[in-house]
C-alpha cells in the first residue's frame, strides 16, 4: 500500500513512534497515544504562570510536565514589562536519558542563573545540549548562565546575536531595570547539527525554517510528538516582526501544517502563547498576517496615512490578544511605509 505524500515524510519514524502496523491509516491514534495526547491535553489546560518576587529578584520560575521527560517553563503571555521580569518566552528542557536539552536560555543572565537552577531541581541527568531557536532577546540573552557548556544556534541567528546583541541587551535594561542586572549579550558560538539525531530514548529532529527572522530552528521530538516551534507559531498573542519575512513565514507554517497532517508532532510549544495540541497556533499566526498584509496594502491604496491606521480598533477576533496595542503599533510603523511607496508606483522623471 502506498503512502499519501504528506504521510511520506514521517514514515520511517512510525515504528519509533510506536505506531505499528498500517490497518487502513488507523496507526494515526492507536489507543495507547490517544490516551496519552488526552493526558497532555489536560495537563496543557492547566497554566502554571509564574508570579515574579521583584524585592528578592526571583522569577518564580516552574517546570511543567507536558509529555514524557519533557518540561516547559512558561512566561508571561504579555509585552516585556518591568512587573513581569521581561519573563514573556516558553522556555524548555527535555531529560533524553543521555542529558538534557534545553531549549532557549530567556531574557537575562538572572533567567538563565533560575532555569539553571530549576533544571537541576527537576532531573539529575546533566545538562549536554543548550540551543537559541531564533535571535530574539528572550531567546538567548540568558546565554551567560551556560557558558560553561557551550550554546548552539542557526549561523544567521548566531550572527544576528553579534551584530544587534548590545542594542537588544540596552533596551531589556531600560525595559525591566533591576531584572536585568548583570546581563552582557553572549551569542550563540557553536551550530546546531541539523536533521535527525538520536540522543538517549529520544529522536529529535532539527529543522531550519524562516519567516519570523532570518533564522527560525525548530525542533520536533519524535518520541514524544512535541515540537518546539519558535517564533513561528503565536497564540492568543500579536506576533513580533522586527525581523519578519511575511510570505516566508506563510511558507513556513505550511510546512508546519504539512509536517502536522503527516503525524509528525501533535503538541506545541510556542515560544510566546500557551502550549498547545492541534493547528490553533498556526492557524491563528496564519490569519494574522494575511489579514495586516491585506488590511495594509488596502489602506495604502485609499491613500490613509499612519495616524489613521494607528487609531482604528483591530477585527473582534483579535480584540482579545495578548500584547496590543504596542505590538501592532510596532507592525504599522515597521511595515507601512513599504505599502505607501507601492501603492504610489514607480517615480517618473520629468522630463
């Protein structure tokens, strides 16, 4: 029996996955993976946000469970605040049986110092694998606790780390104060192996995509059906664009969908949102950026200037998300000026 074409892309991973045999396509929910996807699934309803203590400098940092061996340490879903830390990113670590992998190092040196701390609480296996998905602050600015190991990153996020790290070090400061303290931006120094590797009881995939920035790693526990999506993926929040691509990052989450249809992972951590099971995540990054790209090219076409645009309420069913208006400011003033000079056309000379 031949594969459907999406379904092509994991195969060779089903028999690791404990998938078994093809009755029909009924590998796809076998009972002992649908009862533990509903097992995540309710343990993913159940946030445990962290509180930060700002008189004693504590994060509040916690380790939740969402699969087997593998921990989130959720952020605030929020802008970077004085209130919250700068403490906005999902974190995480996987026990592999052969060491941890932990999956972006947070917003400062303080951050990385806490996880640090909270990982070693939570497993006695140590720590051999440290990685940045992207070139974000809260990606990696807590690279300074890990130096000792050794942190890994795409080459374009590891070169972006170099060229913007003290700007995005200096405005965290002015951001968050105190929180910051300390905090001297250290990039990415070696790449991550990309492709499959097998490390203890599991198989990661590395996989470099693109859109969200220049660089986007995603990782894909194929032992556990998780994936780590980065910045690709928002939810329930306004995604960031300081270093966006729009159509790669459609492309890019295509992809994800694709790899998700063909039962590569089932669960997902954003890097910013809750944790979550299905394609609401993509879905909504999705028709997030269809909806500014069509709302911005329209607007420069009628011949609205920004301070229009900056005043107008957003569609009700981004009414609710997290982060606004700041960040959808952010977009206007970053992208609009390039749908003006289009709408004008091309320049004549007089002659």
């Amino acid at each position: 029996m031949s594969l459907p074409s999406p379904l092509k892309r994991c195969w060779p991973l089903m028999p690791l996955l404990g998938l078994g045999a093809l009755p029909g396509l009924a590998w796809a929910n076998p009972p002992e993976v649908a009862t533990h996807q509903r097992a995540a699934d309710t343990e993913a309803a159940r946030p445990d946000a962290a509180h930060p203590d700002a008189a004693r400098l504590d994060l509040a940092l916690r380790a939740r469970r969402v699969a087997d061996r593998t921990w989130v340490i959720e952020g605030a879903v929020d802008d970077f605040r004085l209130a919250n830390g700068c403490n906005i990113i999902n974190t995480a670590f996987i026990a592999t049986g052969a060491g941890v992998v932990v999956i972006n190092t947070g917003p400062s040196l303080l951050y990385g110092q806490q996880q640090r701390a909270l990982i070693a609480q939570t497993t006695r296996e140590p720590v051999v694998q440290v990685v940045n998905l992207n070139q974000h602050p809260d990606h990696f600015l807590g690279n300074g606790a890990w130096a000792d190991v050794g942190v890994q990153a795409l080459p374009a996020s590891a070169q972006a780390m170099q060229a913007e790290g003290e700007a995005l070090a200096a405005n965290l400061h002015r951001l968050c104060g105190p929180w910051q303290r300390h905090t001297v931006p250290m990039a990415a120094t070696q790449s991550v192996p990309l492709g499959l590797q097998t490390l203890g009881q599991h198989r990661l995939e590395w996989l470099r995509l693109q859109g969200h920035t220049g660089g986007d790693l995603v990782l894909i526990d194929h032992t556990t059906g998780v994936a780590f999506v980065g910045g690709l993926v928002f939810k329930d929040r306004v995604p960031t664009t300081p270093h966006a691509t729009p159509a790669q990052w459609l492309e890019s989450l295509s992809r994800l969908e694709s790899l998700h249809q063909a039962g590569c992972f089932r669960q997902l951590v954003p890097s910013h949102g809750p944790v979550h099971a299905g394609v609401d995540g993509m879905a909504q990054t999705r028709d997030w950026l269809q909806w500014v790209n069509r709302h911005l090219r329209d607007s420069a076409e009628a011949g609205r200037d920004l301070s229009e645009l900056l005043g107008l309420p957003l569609p009700e069913r981004f009414a609710d998300w997290a982060a606004q208006p700041a960040e959808w400011h952010r977009t206007l003033v970053q992208w609009y000026p390039a749908h003006e000079v289009r709408a004008l056309g091309p320049r004549t000379t007089a002659p």
